[in-house]
C-alpha cells in the first residue's frame, strides 16, 4: 500500500504543449481517486508521470513518500490497466493471469494459488483454459484487472479501462472494481472523463482542465460545492443553470439578484448574503441545479420565477423542461472555457460560429482551439457587446410525459440554499468552508 504526492509536478512536451500545469495533489493510502476531466486536459500525462512512463519537466513525484523522479517504472510497485487491455493472443486466461509472477520468479505452486484465487474474486474461475480471443469484452477486461492485481501492487493506476465497454457491463464493472480495490485495500488512481463513472466510483474527484487541477474533494463536496463555474458545469445531469445576475444590496434587509426580467432576493440572514453584497452593483453568476427547481402553481408563495417552456426533452422517468425566464446564459463549454471569452475566430469554429448565428444555440460543445495551459480565465461577464449572449432556457424537472408542452407558461419555485454563486473569473463566491 502507499501514498502519491505529486509537487508542482508539470509537463511540457517538446512541441510546446503544457499538458500539466504546477500540479498539487496528494493521495491517501488505500484512497481510489478519480482524475476527471475532458479529453485533453491532462489526465493521463499525470497518471504516466506517476508510472515513470513520462518524465516531469519540473516538480516531484513521491511514492509512499519517497521521491520517485529517476526511479524505473518496474521499480515502483505499480500495476497499470489502460483502456487497450492487451492480453497475449496466444496464451490463456491462466497463461496471462501468471505471467507477470512468472516474471517476478514466483515458484509454480504459490502461483497457481495466487492465479485461481484472483480469478475467483474476478468471476472468471471456470475461464482459465480459455484464449482471449474466446471471451467477452468484460471477461477480457476482468482478465486485464486480474493481470493487474495478481502481482499484489501497491499502486493502481487504471486509465479509462471501461470506455470500450457497452454501458450495461461498464456499470457492472464499476461496481465491481470500486468494490475488489477497496476490499484489497490498494491505492489506485482511476482516470476517466464520464462524470458518472467518478461520481459513482471515488472517493475524492480531481477535476482538470487544460493542465490545471481545478477541485478536488469527495464526489458530495465537488457536486454540492463546486470551487468553480467550471466544475459546476461540467458535473451533473442536465447541466446546472447558469445566469448572469446583477446585485442589488438593500441593507440588512435582503439582495435583489436581478436576472433582466425577474429577480430574486436572498435574505439577509443567509450566510452567504455578506459574500455576494461585495458584488453590489456589479453582475455574477448564479448557478441552480435542476433539483433546486420545483414546478408550483404561479400564486405560490416563495421565490418563484415565471416562464415560459421552449422545448421537452422526454428521459422516460423524467422529462426535462427548458423554460424561457427572460435572464442571459452563462455558456462554459466542454472546455470550460466560458463562450462569451472565446467569442471569435480564436476560440470558436467557423463551423460553430454559424451554427450559433443560424440556430442561437448549439455552438457551446464546439472545443475551442487549443490553448495554453494555466490560469487563462478572462471576465465570463465583462464586455457584454462584444461577446456571445445566449437567452437562459432555466432546465426543470417534469413528471414523465406530463401535460404541459412548448409554448406553456410555467412558474418554477427556486431553492435559495441550494444556488451557487460565482465571480466574473469563474470562482466561487462564498464564506470559505466545505
Ligand atoms: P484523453 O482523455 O483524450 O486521453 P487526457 O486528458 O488524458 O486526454 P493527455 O493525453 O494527458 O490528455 O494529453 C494532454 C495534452 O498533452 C493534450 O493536449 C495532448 O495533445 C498533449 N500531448 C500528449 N502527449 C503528447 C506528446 N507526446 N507530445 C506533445 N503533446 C502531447
């Protein structure tokens, strides 16, 4: 078993590109971390650093404590399990599972132990004379797991091992790897960009994004409060709403939020009141999540925002209502970079570009062109005539298949404890503590 520190670890390859910006992160002995992030943003440069596959261009690696910078990668009691499981073609189930104790000089006897006890904890007992090429994506996959875990390592580090699975047997594996590492007790660092899969599986999330870590806590703290805009819009389903507001301080009284034609009014007791009145005057983001939203009858009493429904996306359990309220989207797209800084040939395809003038909406899972790493957050609200501004469609949660349709006004009560507060940089605006 063992600890990972990573101290201002970055990587920046030859061509230039900063794939790890000054990266901080410490994991706990037996902890499964989960790397989280879009594609591109780092992940797996920092899972190679740590398996001494890439070399850090500065800062250090220590493993249980020990820095690891010049050390081998078979020196460094690591097993590595990647998305391409390549097992040996030509032997069997049994024949991959031992081979690397057959490395590790590993007398017959205890190695056969080792093996069917492994296999039997992975389910694949009765598949030992079996070739790989006469088994199921899952059953190779638990081989490759097996193949990982036999050698006893102190280090897990797994990079997307399900993303070639079909999303029944990813969920099924899931529960079973979170469940065999735990019982093992061994440290792993899990990299992966599905949200579901980190939610579900870590015990801490560490979410990047180009080369910078920008959160890290348990799967609660990073959902429930998001350290940035980015975080925010990238964790959950549907997207949290995001608006760009306007604060009005009435002292000791309330603040009025105003979101263009509506607003609402955080009372002054809330504990958060005294960390938004610094914004008096000036305009922030407020995001909700779907779940701090409620249909009510429009004379409800409360914090009710009035609209009207765009469009329904039908989920079977669920529908999902976008409702016009007359407020601005704030956009942070795949790459957490908010629309309204990447507005231009810069950051935005052409293709994007026409598809956001034709349509109004859409463009935001364009990927902006690629962009040096580090802390390159402009203003998501500053400059408004030069930016993108997109009519907020507020995501609310409707029974299945219910009787309202597009075009139907419809009143929504807002949680206010639930509503999470950003500045023009994209940080959360609060009182500090988790
Ligand atoms: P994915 O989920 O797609 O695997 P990732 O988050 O794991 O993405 P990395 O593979 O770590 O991302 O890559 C981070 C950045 O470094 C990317 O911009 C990538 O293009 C770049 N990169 C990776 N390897 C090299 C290399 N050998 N030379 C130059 N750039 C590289």
């Amino acid at each position: 078993m063992t600890t990972v520190a990573l101290k201002d670890v970055t990587k920046v390859f030859r061509d230039g590109t900063i794939a790890v910006d000054k990266l901080n992160l410490d994991v706990n002995d037996g902890e499964f971390m989960v790397l989280l992030g879009p594609s591109g943003c780092g992940k797996s440069t920092v899972l190679r650093m740590i398996a001494g596959l890439e070399e850090p261009t500065s800062g250090a690696v220590l493993l249980g404590g020990d820095l690891v910078n010049d050390l081998e990668p078979g020196d460094r009691g690591i097993a590595m399990v990647f998305q391409d499981f390549a097992l040996y073609p030509h032997m069997t189930v049994g024949g991959n599972l031992a081979f690397p104790l057959r490395l590790a000089g590993i007398e017959p006897s205890p190695r056969e132990e080792r093996v069917a006890d492994v296999a039997s904890a992975l389910g694949i007992g009765d598949m030992l004379g079996r070739k790989p090429s006469q088994l199921s994506g899952g059953q190779r996959q638990r081989v490759a797991m097996g193949r990982a875990i036999v050698r006893r390592p102190g280090l897990f580090l797994m990079d997307e091992p399900l993303s070639n699975l079909d999303s029944g047997l990813r969920a099924e594996l899931r529960a079973e790897i979170s469940g065999l590492t735990r019982e093992l007790g061994v440290t792993t660092i899990y990299v992966t960009h599905d949200q579901a899969e980190a939610l579900t599986m870590a015990d801490r999330v560490a979410i990047m994004r180009k080369g910078v870590l920008q959160d890290v806590g348990t799967p609660t703290q990073v959902y429930g409060r998001p350290a940035t805009l980015y975080v925010a819009a990238f964790l959950g389903s549907p997207r949290m709403n995001l608006l760009e507001a306007s604060v009005y301080v009435h002292l000791d009284r309330y603040i009025t939020l105003s979101l263009g034609d509506q607003a609402l009014h955080l009372p002054w007791d809330d504990i958060r009141s005294r960390a938004v009145a610094h914004y008096h005057g000036e305009r922030i983001v407020i995001g909700m999540r779907a779940e701090a939203l409620t249909p009510v009858a429009p004379d409800a009493p409360g914090h009710v925002l009035m609209g009207r429904i765009r469009y329904l996306e039908h989920h079977g359990h669920e529908s999902l209502a976008f409702v016009d309220i007359g407020a601005t989207a704030v956009v942070v797209d795949q790459m957490g970079t908010p629309v309204q800084d990447v507005a231009g040939p810069r950051g935005r395809s052409r293709l994007g570009q026409v598809m956001q003038r034709l349509t109004g909406r859409g463009g935001e899972a364009e990927q902006p062109a690629a962009e040096p790493a580090g802390d390159n957050r402009a203003s998501v609200l500053s400059d408004p005539g030069r930016h993108h501004r997109r009519p907020a469609e507020l995501a609310v949660r409707l029974a299945p298949y219910p009787a309202v349709g597009p075009g139907h006004p419809l009143a929504v009560s807002v949680r206010m404890d639930a509503l999470h507060f950003f500045d023009e940089r994209g940080d959360r605006i609060d009182v500090g503590w988790r």
